[in-house]
C-alpha cells in the first residue's frame, strides 16, 4: 500500500492511494481502521491487513480524487526522527571525512516536517541552505536489540526524505542538531510504500533536481550501513517504535560541495525521487 495522510474538508485523514489517481479514505471504508497513521502502524500487521482488505472493498463513498484532497507528511508527528551522516561512500568523499566505523546519528524534530508541494522556507540568519536526497524507512513494530539479520521484519515501509540543512550553522559546533533544525527541513512523503511492495530496500535508485536539473543521482546500494545494520545498530541503545522514521543519509552531489556551491534560493522547486517510492516535491520561499 501507499499510505498517505491527507486533508479532506478540513479534516485530517488517512489513507491508501490507488492506481488510477484516487485515495481511499481508511477510516471511511472501515469505521474499526484509526484515523491516523500512527496508531494504524502501532496496530502492526493485522491491522495493516485489516486496511488492505478495506482498500479491496472501500465503498465508493470512501474513494475520493486525488485532486480533492491535501497530501501532508504521511507521518506528521513521528516520535523519533533519527537520520545517518556519512552513508554513502561518494558523500563521505566530497565532505572530505573518513569512512565511518560506526553510524553518525543525529536527530531532526517534528518542527522540521512539511509534507509534498508544502513549502521550505529559506531563514533570514542564514543563505547557505542545502538539500539533502535521503532514502528513509519507518519503524512498524517495537524494536530492540535486534539482529541484523531479522531487521527488515520491523519496518513498516519506506519514503523519501529532504534533509535539508543550513552549513553554516550545522558546521559552526561540533554538533549538527542547530543547522538540521529550523523549521520544514524535513520534508517527507509524498506516500509511506509499505516494505510488503519493496523487494530489496538495497538497490532503489534515488535522485534530486532542482527545476528539473539533476544534482542528486545514485543507488541505495551505494549505503555504507544498510537498513539492517543500522535498525541493529540503533536498537542496540535505544527502543524505537511504530512511527519512528530512520533517514539513511545523502549521497553525493550536496550543494555545499559543487563548484560552485549551489544553495537553495526562494523560487526554486526540488524534487527527490526514489525507484518504486514516488516523487517528493517542494518549493523553496523566503522567510
Ligand atoms: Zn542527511
């Protein structure tokens, strides 16, 4: 299933998008699904099954045009946004930084995400702004201390994400959180692919352009730690839940290392686009 969160009437929903350019209204094909992505993911796979079914047999009254409705995050408030630094050897590269022997973590927050067409909106304090094509996965069951080998049976699927950053103020500290941080730097969507639709989350190709130029072009086989190394990694210290959104890093081609340096400037439209998982588009506006 494609998963989204939309806004219909006023109201937020969710839902599964269909083939021919409709969204099925979960709730409204079956009054037992929850009316928002998180609790629907906390009620692991039979409730998943449970709105398959629903998406099999929704009522025309829960179908509704794509053009009716307002796309948001597909997961507007995660309770963990956990992404990697350095995860592809190309990035590692261009940054002039050695190939990491553990995963670099960092966090984003829930005041960063914006869903597809939603703006990002450029800061006044700073004009080095970047993007970021990042590859993300979301958690489907609670995890820790999970091995390796047995961590794709906890994701619940997979979206792309933008993590966009001001160089500046991530490089002023030893710590990136300040440049990772402003507000709509974290736009996700446009859809949550569920990982059932996914053979192998390790070869999808990823790409970002800036309209329409392509800066961003790889492969998620180019990731230094795989989504089951870092689940067994993260799970290592931490619990993560249903809901919690892992983004596995960039790879290269970032503004702040061409030649010249490329920053985001108001008017511009990105897009980052991975193979069986959408297109996330955003436009770019001054604050
Ligand atoms: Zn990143």
């Amino acid at each position: 299933m494609k998963l989204v969160t939309f806004v219909y009437n006023g109201h937020s929903r969710i839902g599964a998008l269909t083939g021919d350019g409709s969204v099925v209204d979960l709730q409204r094909a079956n009054p037992q699904l929850p009316g928002d992505m998180l609790a629907l993911l906390a009620g692991g796979a039979d409730t998943l099954a449970l709105a398959q079914q629903a998406v099999a047999s929704a009522p025309a009254d829960a179908v509704l045009a794509l053009a009716s409705v307002t796309l948001q995050a597909p997961i507007p408030r995660p309770g963990k946004i956990l992404c990697i630094g350095l995860n592809y050897r190309d990035h590692a590269a261009e940054s002039n930084q050695p190939i990491p022997q553990f995963p670099t973590v960092f966090a984003k927050y829930n005041n960063t995400i914006v869903g597809p067409g939603a703006a990002i909106v450029l800061p006044t304090v700073t004009e080095k702004v970047d993007y970021e094509a990042e590859f993300a996965f979301v958690i489907g069951r609670t995890a820790r201390n999970v091995k390796a080998e047995d961590a794709l049976d906890y994701v619940a699927g997979y979206l792309p994400f933008n993590d966009v950053s001001a160089r500046d103020y991530q490089m002023r500290t030893s710590q990136w959180t300040v440049g990772k941080t402003f507000d709509t730097f974290g736009p996700l969507g446009p859809a949550l692919v569920t990982s059932d639709e996914i053979a192998n989350p390790h070869d999808l190709d990823i790409s970002l352009t800036i309209n329409g130029e392509v800066l961003q072009s790889s492969n998620t086989s180019n990731l230094i730690f795989s989504v089951n190394e870092l689940i067994a990694d993260l799970t290592s210290f931490m619990t993560l839940e249903p809901g919690d959104i892992i983004s596995t890093g960039t790879p290269s081609g970032v503004g702040s290392a061409r030649k010249p340096q490329r920053w985001l400037r108001a008017g511009d439209v990105v897009a980052v686009t991975i193979e069986g998982l959408g297109t996330l588009e955003n436009p770019v506006v001054a604050g």
